[in-house]
C-alpha cells in the first residue's frame, strides 16, 4: 500500500482533519501570533526589547514572581484540600457524602470573583464578620493571603475531580494483598495509596497551577498592592495603550503554562483518562480508621461550612440595601439589575447557547478521529486542538482583539468574535471528556458494523454515537459552564450590544454595588444549574460528577 | 462524521460573516467614561426628547483611549463622552479624533476647550478628599486639609487613589502635583505616600466608594462624586480640599474620526449642551460649563470658589506615558 493509501481507504479523514487543522490555524495559532508578533515589534526579533524590559524593571519582576508564589500556594493548598475531599468521598463511608460531593463542584459553576465579593463582604476592613461581629477594626484580608483563601476555595473542586477520577481508578486489590502482607492502614495508603494517586495528584497541581496563574479576576478586586503579572498585562493593555508590554507580559504566562501542560502529559500519560470516568464498580476499600475518619470529615465540613458561608453571604447581599452602609432589607436591586443587566444576561446567555453545540460537537468528532484513526499528523492535530488550554485567557482575548480588527476577518464589536473565542478556547473541554469515554469503548463493536456493511459514518451515526453521547453531554456541560463564568478572554471582546454577565459582575463590584453584583452572580448560578438539569433530563444523570 | 464537521464549519464560516452592517440605521453608539447611572439619565432623556436611539459602553478613560486606539483601523462608535480631558488631548494629539464646533461653542471659555475644535469641556470637576468620619474618629485624626496630611503614619493601609495606569483620575493628581512641586518632588510624595495606600483601583470613583462604606479611610475624588455619596446615599463621608490647591479635570467630549455615525454623533454632541442635559448633569451635582437657566444642587461645589492647580493640558497629555511609566518605576521599585 502506498503511504497515501489512508486518504483513498478514508478520504472523510483526510479532508476533516484538513479543515480541523485550517480552522485551528486561523482562529487559535493566528490570534495567538498576532500576540506575540506584537510583544516582539520594533526591533529584530531575536533580541526582544519589550522582554528585556520586563526583566530589567523590578516592579515587572516582582509581578512575574508574584504570580508564581501565588500560583505555588494556591495549587499546594488546593490539592490537598482536593485530595482530603476526594479521598472522604471515596474511600470513607460518612451519611453526608452527596453533600460533600455538591459543595466539592459548586465553586466550579460560579462566576470567577464570585467568592472574592463575599469575603469582602464578611472580612473586608467594614466586613459583616471582620467589623459588625468581632469589631475588628484593621483587618486587611486584602493582599496575598486573601487571595489564596478566595483562590484555594475557588479553585480545590479542580483538583477534587481529577483526584477522585483517579482514585475510583484504582483497585483495592493491591492494597488488600498489602494488607494481609500484615501492614497498617497508614502504611497501605504510604507505600500503595499514594504512589498508585500520585499522577493524579500531580496533574491536579498543575491544572490548578495555571488557572491560578491566568486567573485576573480575582486579583484585580483583592490583591490590594500584591501585583500580578494578569492584572498588569490588563491594565498595560487597556488602561495605558501599551499593547506591547500587555501582550508580552501575558505572553510570560504562556511559558509556565505550556511547561505545566506538557509536564502533565508526559508524567501522567493517557492511562489516566481511563480511571477518570470510572470504569464498572471497582471495589474499594474502606481504609480509613475511627478516628482518623473523624478527622477527615471535620476537616472537610469546616471547608464545607466555610463554602456555605460564602454562599449564604451573596444570597444575602441580593437582599442588602447596600452592604456596608445599610443593612436594611431591599428590593430594589433587583429592578437596577433588571435594568443594567438584562441584555447582558440575554447575550450571555445566547451567545454560550450557540458557542457550547458547536464546540461540544466539534470535540466529539475530533475526540473520535483522535481515539480510532490512524493518520499522519495525529499527534500535531491533538496538540494544536489543546493548545487553547494551556493559553492564558489574556493572550488568547488580546489576540482575538488584534487579529480580528482588519479585513478580511472584522470581527470586533459583533457576537462572532466571542462564540469564536467561546468554540475554539472551549471546545478541549468537550474533546477531552469525549476522548476518555471512548477509550473505553471496544473499537470491535465498530468493526463489526462496519464488518456487516455499514459505511463509516453510518457505523459511527449508529453505532458510536449512542455510545458515546453521555461523553458528548458531558463535555456541552464543561464547555456551557466555561463559557458563562469566562471573564479573562471575553473582557478584550465585549462591546455595548455582546456584553458578558461576568464582566458586568466585575464592573458592579468596582464601583461597590456588591447587591448588584450578588444578584447578577445568583443568576448566573441558576442559569448553569437549569442546563444542567435539562441535561440531566436528557441523559437521566448529572453532568459533572466524577462517579 | 463528514457531513456533521463540513455543516460546524460551513456555521462557523457564517458567523465569521455576519458582522455589523448598515450603521446608519442601527442607534449611535457611543463609548462613555460618565458613571453608569447618569449615562443611563442622559440617554433616556436625549430618546425622549429626539426620539433618537443611543447605545453606550461605560469604559474608564484609560481604557476607552485604548480602545479608540485599537479600533483606529474600524472605529466601533463615533463619539467619546466623559472622561478627563487630558486623555481627549491625547487621542487628539494621536490623530484619533475629528474636529467639530457644536451649536454652544462660544459659550465656553477657551481654557475649556480645545483651539481647533477636537474637544469642548461638559463640567468641571475638582479633585478633594473624602473621608469615613467614624475611621477619622477611631484614628483620632481630623479631615485632611493638605496633601502632607495624607502622610500621616497612622494612616497606613487607610488610603486610596485609584491606578493613573488605567484611570485619568490619578493621572490628573500626578500632573497637578507635578505642576506644583516639580517632578522629584511630586515622585518623592507619591513614594511616601505609596506606604499609607492600601489598593490603587482601576476605575476613578471608586477610591471614595471605597471610603463610603469603610474599606478605606481617606480616598482622592472628584467633589461632585463626594457630595453625591454623602447627599444620596448618605454615606458617612466629609469632604475636604487641600489647601495648597489642587488638580481638576475638564470632562469633555470627542468625535471619533471615521466614526460611521459621525452625523448622528453631531446632533448628540449639540444637545450636550442643552438645558436639558444640563439640568440632568446639574442634577448628577455636576456644576456644568454651559448652565444658562438651569437650577444647580445645594451643596454642589463650584470650582470658581477652590484653589486650583493649572495645569497645561498639551503638556500633560504629551508626557502621560513617560511619567506613568515613571510613576510605576518609582512606586514600586
């Protein structure tokens, strides 16, 4: 056969991956060339004045190193708060575990400051808890610790879903044998626990990591003087027109990023996607002594009532004249919200409904190529369909932004350029979750099909797609959910008639109307939930859970 | 498989295609640097009077400038409401923007617009200092009445003012002490008072928000906002001005040139400067530079009766990069 005999045998391979690959180039690596194009303007190209520039100015360095401090803490704290969740719910037999469960992915479906806003709420320097409870009067959550707490609350659910995919994976059979070897419980989860967990405690880290790092949300609001590389590639960006420095300081984020992204996939491999959605009942063991199980679930509903709070804490805002002033009950947010926000909601809300099909489909059947066809450039397709995860939100939006503003492709003031940046920053999400459930699928029934004379799409119309559309579904939810919280992206993108509920939320907390912003966050919260049961509806069980 | 990916591209294609078409018949669109609230009063009354539509964005200057510059290839809207006037220097200096004499020009001083038509002034407003009367108590300090008050050692983590990097705010603050006490000198305030700062925000306003519900204690504002926060939502704010003088800024309005309403714009751009809209600024407690038979606010502060620091606007809009850079440089080096 001649070695293009896989175009004859299947020419629909041939031509999607073509378009897949076209696609990609314009809408991901263009953008993303125009950013760095850009930081590395008025000069050779080799000798990267604006670089230079970041690394020659101390208040530049100490923001990159700002970054990444943050970045380590957040991730170290968020695996192990993880990992305890993942572990209780797994392996530890306690009547509360569903509850655990839902307060390990909440933090997921809400807007990305969303727990910002109530800290501030409770422990800013007019804090409800800080001030009106304990009278405290200089307590300054703003600043690194704060944001930790805010980040590690926000961002643990990440590693929790990894964490517990990984260890439903792993079979008590080894540790049964280490057991009756005449080891202790302590010593099972030492020496065979944790070493069969520790890919997925290591991939979680650095998920966790780079969100930390693109995360610019957060900081903007409660980082008080505490720099971040983020924040200030933002404000470079739109606030002082320097386009260069902005667009190389998020470049900067790209590296670690990358790094984090390639190191994952070396270390942990493809092994791990199979454990992630839980192969049939594996038995597990219940390891965990009296005692040590008291703890564990101590530890976890104090994080669970803390999550609470903060929750209650916004719930109650919505309802608050205006917190820090006035405490009486009101109403009247709710007509101003109305009022503001209402195309915001609409347009966010239409423009994630068309993005999330798209993009869930087009992960799909880029999952399916991936997973059960052979051809070249397999593996250059699969890493320029991820590299969108491992890009910053910031270089991704500022690029969006500079590539999209001439003809041919004048996008920016319209819906295309965010349901673009929406489908093809989002659509790894769906593609991840299909690749993992059709692993698992044996390719023979396919054959079979295709044995009997069913023709390609046809075996796959029939045959897999049945098979895999609780795969499909669940990668729509990841993707609805990404593109309602987005913010770090979609703030370069917005414009009067497409403007994102998150960006309304950022803007309402600046300038301190916390009722507003409690209500518009509410609302975003109960839009995802409400797909989320329409999904569930359709598919008989709940999108995101790792079991 | 080929159909369903030829049909998702075939949709992504088309997206890529329907872009915005037939401005002229679509409402003005505007970017807008005024709070949201006062936009939101000045486009319903302009609708109701012309029966015109308006759409807006509210963006902070620095990031309404960026935008403008960004877009200078397609200009997205066609005219810049708000925002200091130095940053309407800038865009002008830039070549962003078109000239226009509206309907009202030689009504306004000539300090207070621009000599060849790029920008003309709305209102005025003066920089001062609002302060959380119950934090001054705890602190045992009295309202500041000079910049060097804001030094004070007790007032650690209690001060705010917002990023000159993203908001025209502190960019006025920078040149106005500039003007004063020259650059090393207003550099070495800064730094000192670098240490009192608890967080430099990105929008204008909300330092003395910040203030008002006791996040802060002493912020630097624009007086209108002040006497607002504590007239409308009874804030437990005091206002204060420095008695060394101190900055303003010239709220203005620019054409963006290639504007593809520019017509429309220019009938927007007359009727800012009617009754109407004056009334509904004065109401804002705004003290407009066209007030002709409009009645004022108790308690608005007009700037005939502060100490203000001129500071010359080409000047100050030529040297903003260089001295934000310089002031990131020095605060945080």
């Amino acid at each position: 056969m001649s070695s293009f005999g896989w175009i004859r045998r299947d020419p629909s391979i041939a031509i999607s991956s073509t378009i897949i690959f076209i696609l990609i180039a314009i809408f991901v690596l263009y953008p993303v060339y125009c950013s760095l194009q850009l930081s590395t303007s008025g000069a050779d190209f080799w000798s990267f004045p604006t670089y230079r520039y970041v690394f020659e100015k101390p208040w530049l360095r100490r923001s990159l190193w700002n970054s990444l401090l943050l970045g380590i803490t957040t991730a170290s704290i968020s695996s192990i708060i993880g990992f305890i969740f993942a572990f209780v719910c797994v392996r530890v037999q306690t009547p509360a575990k569903n509850m655990f469960r839902f307060m390990a992915t909440l933090p997921i479906i809400s807007p990305p400051f969303m727990l910002t806003l109530s800290m501030i709420l409770l422990f800013g320097k007019s804090g409800f808890i800080t001030n009106e409870l304990l009278g405290l009067e200089n307590f300054d959550i703003y600043g690194f610790p704060g944001l930790v707490v805010v980040q590690s609350i926000s961002m643990f659910p990440i590693a929790y879903l990894t964490i517990s995919g990984v260890l439903l994976g792993i079979d008590s059979s080894i540790e049964d044998a280490a057991a009756n070897l005449g080891a202790g419980g302590w010593k099972v989860f030492r020496s065979v626990t944790l070493p069969l967990a520790t890919p997925g405690v290591i991939a979680s880290w650095l998920l966790v990591f780079v969100t930390s790092l693109a995360d610019f949300a957060n900081p903007m609001i409660l980082a008080g003087k505490f720099d971040v590389l983020s924040v200030q590639a933002y404000l470079q960006f739109t606030g002082m027109g320097n386009l260069p420095l902005g667009a190389a300081l998020s470049n900067l984020l790209l590296i670690p990023c990358i790094t984090a992204y390639l190191f994952q996939r070396y270390y942990v491999g493809r092994k791990s996607y199979v454990s992630i959605t839980g192969k049939p009942k594996l038995y597990h063991r219940e390891m965990a002594s009296t005692s040590v199980k008291c703890l564990l679930v101590f530890f976890i509903s104090l994080i669970s009532l803390f999550i609470i709070l903060l929750y209650v804490t916004v719930l109650a805002g919505c309802f608050t004249k205006s917190w820090g002033i006035d405490y009486r009950f009101s109403l009247e947010n709710f007509a101003y919200v109305w009022d503001v926000g209402w195309e915001s909601i609409r347009s966010t809300v239409l423009i994630s409904s068309i993005a999330t099909p798209i993009a869930g489909t087009a992960g799909v059947f880029i999952a399916f190529l991936l997973v059960r066809k052979k051809f070249p450039g397999k593996l250059a397709l699969e890493i320029a369909c991820l590299l969108p995860f491992a890009l910053p939100g910031t270089t991704f939006g500022i690029g969006y932004a500079l590539a999209f503003n001439q003809p041919p492709l004048l996008l920016t003031g319209t819906a295309s350029i965010i349901i673009l940046s929406f489908i093809f920053r989002h659509m790894p999400a769906g593609m991840e979750a299909a690749k993992a459930s059709l692993q698992q699928i044996d390719p023979a029934i396919d054959e079979a099909a295709r044995n009997l004379g069913a023709s390609p799409v046809r075996s796959f119309k029939d045959v897999t797609l049945p098979l895999i559309k609780p795969a499909w579904f669940t990668g729509m939810a990841y993707v609805f959910v990404h593109c309602m919280t987005a913010v770090s992206a979609v703030i370069f993108l917005v414009s009067a008639k497409w403007n994102h509920m998150t960006v309304l939320i950022l803007a309402q907390t600046e300038i301190l109307r916390f009722s507003a912003a409690s209500i518009l966050c509410l609302i975003l919260i109960l839009i995802v939930l409400a797909a989320f049961a329409i999904i569930k509806l359709l598919l008989g069980k709940s999108p995101i859970t790792s079991s | 498989m080929f159909k369903g990916l030829i049909s998702i591209s075939i949709l992504a294609l088309s997206l890529v295609a329907c872009t915005r078409s037939s401005s002229q018949n679509q409402p003005l669109f505007i970017y807008t640097t005024m709070d949201e609230p006062i936009v939101r009063q000045i486009v319903a009354a302009y609708e109701k009077e012309t029966g015109e539509e308006v759409e807006f964005v509210r963006l902070s200057t620095g990031e309404a400038a960026a935008r403008i510059e960004t877009e200078k290839n397609n200009p997205q809207a066609s005219l810049w409401l708000g925002g200091v006037g130095l940053s309407h220097v800038q865009i002008k200096q830039k070549g962003l923007t078109a000239a226009y004499q509206h309907t009202s020009w030689n009504k306004i001083p000539a300090a207070l617009k621009d000599g060849d038509g790029y920008w003309s002034g709305l209102y005025m407003g003066v920089l001062s200092f609002a302060s959380n009367s119950k934090q001054l108590k705890r602190l045992g300090l009295k309202k500041p009445t000079s910049w060097i008050d804001l030094l004070d050692k007790k007032l650690e983590g209690q001060v705010q003012i917002s990023n000159p990097g993203s908001s025209g705010t502190s960019y006025n603050l920078i040149a106005a002490l500039i003007v004063q006490d020259g650059e090393t000198g207003a550099f070495d305030y800064f730094k000192k008072l670098n240490h009192n700062i608890s967080q430099y925000t990105r929008s204008g306003s909300a330092p003395a928000k910040n203030v008002a519900i006791g996040e802060a204690t002493i912020a630097v504002g624009y007086a209108h906002d002040i006497v607002r926060l504590i007239h409308d939502d009874k804030a437990p704010l005091e206002l204060s001005f420095p008695k060394e003088g101190t900055g303003y800024e010239i709220a203005s309005i620019s054409l963006i040139k290639d504007g593809k309403q520019l017509e429309k714009a220019k009938k927007f751009y007359d009727w800012m400067y009617s009754p109407t809209a004056s009334q509904v600024m004065a109401d804002y407690y705004f003290v407009p530079i066209v007030s002709e038979g409009i009645q004022l606010k108790a308690d608005s502060i007009n700037p005939k009766d502060i100490k203000l620091i001129n500071v010359d606007l080409e000047w100050a809009g030529k040297e903003r990069d260089r001295l934000i850079n310089l002031w990131n440089e020095k605060i945080n080096g």
